[in-house]
C-alpha cells in the first residue's frame, strides 16, 4: 500500500471528509448526529482548533477546522474526534463490535481565501448535492445556520458549476 505523506502546517486551516465504514447510514438521526457534536466539542478540550464550518451527513461528514499557530498535528484531532464517537455509538447501539469509520480520512490544506471560500460553500451545499434537501437552509446537521440569520438564508445561492472544476476534489 502505498503510504500517504500528509500536510501539516502549523496554525494551518485543513478541510476534512471522514467517511463511514462500508457507507453505513450512521448518523441519520438527532442523537447520533448529537455524539458527533458532542465528540467535536470534547475534542476542542484537550487539543484545540476552531471548528470554522461543519456538515453530518447520514453516512460522512465534512469539517473545515483552524489550529493555533503553534499546532499542526491534525491526525491526533481526528483520531480523538473518531474514537469519541465509535465509543458513543458502540454504547448508543449496544453493539460493542460496531466499527463506524473507515480507517483513513480526506484531508486538503486551505491555500487561499477562495481556496477557504470553496471549501466552506462546499461544505453547506453538500446536502443538495447528495439530494436530500433542495435549499441551503433545510439541512439542520450543519453549520449554515450558524452564519446566516433568517432573513439572509433564502438569499444565498451556490453555483453547483463552483464545485465541479478541475482538479477539485473533497474526498467522497
């Protein structure tokens, strides 16, 4: 197997795709997407990052995350996050033989503002993509919510053409 040199850049901003094993719908409800949340915020605790924006889809997710200028260990992040989470759902389920994520991950490093741009707009239009709602602010399982009021949702509208040019790829 070849082996995969990552990118870590100190006080660097990454987007991540982390993918379920054999695609299972694993977080198709509130409180399994609440352990997701849950796990992000008690990661924060012990290695810090700013969690810019954020999509659960029912069997991936996407993260758009921050490190202080002095981190650059992202792997350990989301080693910390997976575990926290498999550990929920293991319980959650009663199945202590459940195995919820593929072993690797998608990691890009943001380069650029529009490369920054791309990725967060990416991130929230992801549940149109995949079809399962037609307007931005439909998904509840993301961070769209978070940077648009109420007045302002309608108003936003991606080009899906933004994320189909070449050489763009988000890990799914």
């Amino acid at each position: 197997m070849r082996r995969y040199i990552r990118n870590y850049v100190e006080g660097g901003t990454f987007f991540f795709t982390l993918v379920t094993n054999g695609r299972n719908a694993f977080f198709c409800d509130s409180s399994s997407v609440e352990i997701c949340l849950k796990a992000l915020v008690q990661t924060q605790k012990f290695h810090p990052f700013e969690l810019v924006a954020y999509c659960i889809m029912p069997d991936h997710l996407h993260l758009l995350i921050s490190l202080p200028a002095d981190q650059k260990d992202f792997s350990t992040i989301i080693k910390e996050f997976k575990k926290k989470v498999t550990k929920e759902l293991k319980h959650q389920r009663n199945d202590p033989g459940l195995v919820v994520w593929q072993d690797r991950f998608w990691e890009h490093t943001i380069r650029d503002q529009h490369d920054y741009n791309t990725h967060f707009d990416y991130i929230h239009y992801n549940p149109i993509k995949h079809g399962f709602v037609t307007n931005l602010d439909d998904w509840k399982w993301s961070s769209f919510g978070d940077y648009y009021d109420e007045d302002n949702r309608k108003k936003v509208a991606l080009d899906p053409k933004l994320f189909s040019k070449e050489g763009l790829f988000f890990g799914e």
